[in-house]
C-alpha cells in the first residue's frame, strides 16, 4: 500500500514523505505480504479498473 501512496503523492505534487512500517497494525491486525491476497483455491473477482487508470481519472477530474 505504502507504494500506492507514494504514486499517488507523486502525480498528485504531494510534499508529503511515505515511511513503511512492517509493524504497524490495520485496525489492530499486523499484516504480511498475503494478508489481502486470496487463499489459493479461493474464487476471485478481477475488475477491469488498474490503480493507474484510477489515479488518471481521480487526479483529471480533481483538477476542474
């Protein structure tokens, strides 16, 4: 997520610094790399939208 942010910040001109903490905690539950990750044999939904046409779209129509 921190990645995310740190693009996010980057189109946006956002000043602001990203330091990752492998320790801090979601809502009090520490998470790893396959926290939010589906569990093999699991069904997924992949939508079509990609954090970068998002990001294009949220920062374009932010900007009228």
């Amino acid at each position: 997520m921190d990645d995310f942010i740190r693009t996010r910040f980057a189109e946006t001109g956002d000043a602001r610094q990203v330091v990752t903490d492998p320790q801090a905690r979601y809502y009090g539950a520490l998470l790893d790399d396959r926290s939010i990750a589906p569990v093999d044999g699991e069904e997924v939904t992949i939508y079509p939208t990609r954090f970068s046409d998002w990001m294009a779209s949220s920062v374009s129509s932010a900007a009228h």
